[in-house]
C-alpha cells in the first residue's frame, strides 16, 4: 500500500513539472537554461559541492547534488566535523522574479550521504573513525545578485541531518580493530584494546546559513 501511494505521489509530482514545463517552456527561448553553483566557504572544510540545475522555467529549476568530503583527520577544522565520503541527491530552485536577474528565491536540498567521521582517541598513535550513512536535507530562503551570467546568493534555513554509524574503526600503529558502531553519541570501547574514542555528534535538526556562487549558461 505504501508503494502504490510513494509511486502515485512520485507520478503526480512528475505530471505537474511536465504541466509546467510545457506552459511555460516558451519563456526559455535563446536564454540560458542551466544553472552550476558551488559553495566557496565550505571549501575551508574541505567540504565541496556543487549543483546542477536545469531550468523548466525561468522561476523554476531541479537537477542533481553532490557534495564531497576530503577531510582525512589529519588537522582540526572549524566545523569541527572532519568529514571523508560523498553524498548524491537533488536540488530545487524557486526564484520569486525571475532566475536570470537579482531576486528572492527559495532552495531545497536532499542527500544520500556516505563517509568516514573521524573522531580522537585515548592513544594518541591511534586513527579512529566511524563508517557512517543516511540522509540529509535543507531548505533555505535568501537573496540572488545577478551581474550578468555570474549569481551570488546568500540564505538562511533550516538543515535535518539522519545519520546512522555502521561501525567504528581503530587503526592503531600495530593493529586495525573493528567494532560494532552504534552511534556516535557516546564513548565506545572497541574490541579487548580497551582504547576510548569518540566523535563529535552530529544534531538532527540545525540553523543553516549559506554562501553560494553560480552561472548560468
């Protein structure tokens, strides 16, 4: 029963983009109708991602999201989240004018996400990092400049992160330990090393503040 109502939803939602398309595809006509954007910022936490947007109309646009994570552990950073993985999912764009001029827009992200959550030990030789995976999605409201084809948007939001931990790992100078990672709420002990780790928590629920650059083409 579940399916058939995700499926119904998932046709009705495709049957209005088509709708809106054809309506309004006449608007696109020798203009551009693709958008790429990047967050310079998070680059700081070797954080980087980047959008695809294709436009049905010159308020509306959807393509797909990656974001990629390079964060080792070796240094700290200033989220305090040292991240190593990927994530793959879907943006969505409203512009409230018009995509190719400045505007207010509202934006929608969601996420599949795997990656290597690096914490810190009670050995200081030791590596520790948790496997972990889940969804993450945010919406976010703000202001597009438009000079010519380049966009710089700023926003505000809000973010739901749904991360669960499918193990955590110790590799140590001598050995590599595996254990069963439940979450990362709490200190472990992994295997008979009696070693302590632990890493940062991720919050289900955040305020989120966005710097983004993009073009169209």
């Amino acid at each position: 029963m579940q399916m058939r109502l995700f499926g119904f939803n998932l046709l009705t939602f495709l049957l209005v983009l088509t709708l809106v398309w054809q309506a309004e595809s006449k608007e696109l006509t020798g203009r551009p109708q693709w958008e790429l954007t990047t967050a310079p910022l998070e680059f700081i936490a070797k954080w980087y991602p980047l959008d695809v947007a294709y436009r049905l109309s010159q308020k509306i646009s959807i393509g797909p999201a990656f974001v990629f994570y390079n964060d080792s552990g070796e240094s700290e950073n200033i989220t305090g989240f040292q991240l190593q993985g990927y994530g793959l999912g879907l943006n969505a764009n409203y512009y409230f004018q018009s995509a190719s001029k400045s505007s207010w827009y509202l934006s929608g992200h969601l996420y599949y996400e795997s990656f290597k959550q690096y914490g810190s030990s009670s050995r200081a030789n030791d590596v520790v990092y948790n496997e972990m995976r889940g969804v993450r999605g945010h919406s976010t409201a703000g202001y597009q400049w438009r000079i010519s084809s380049f966009a710089l948007l700023l926003g505000a939001g809000i973010e739901v992160r749904d991360h669960a931990s499918i193990k955590t790992n110790v590799i140590s100078s001598t050995s590599k330990i595996k254990g069963a990672g439940s979450t990362s709420s709490q200190d472990e002990t992994v295997g008979a090393s009696d070693v302590v780790i632990s890493t940062n928590v991720f919050p289900s629920l955040v305020p989120r503040v966005e710097m983004k650059w993009g073009f169209e083409f």
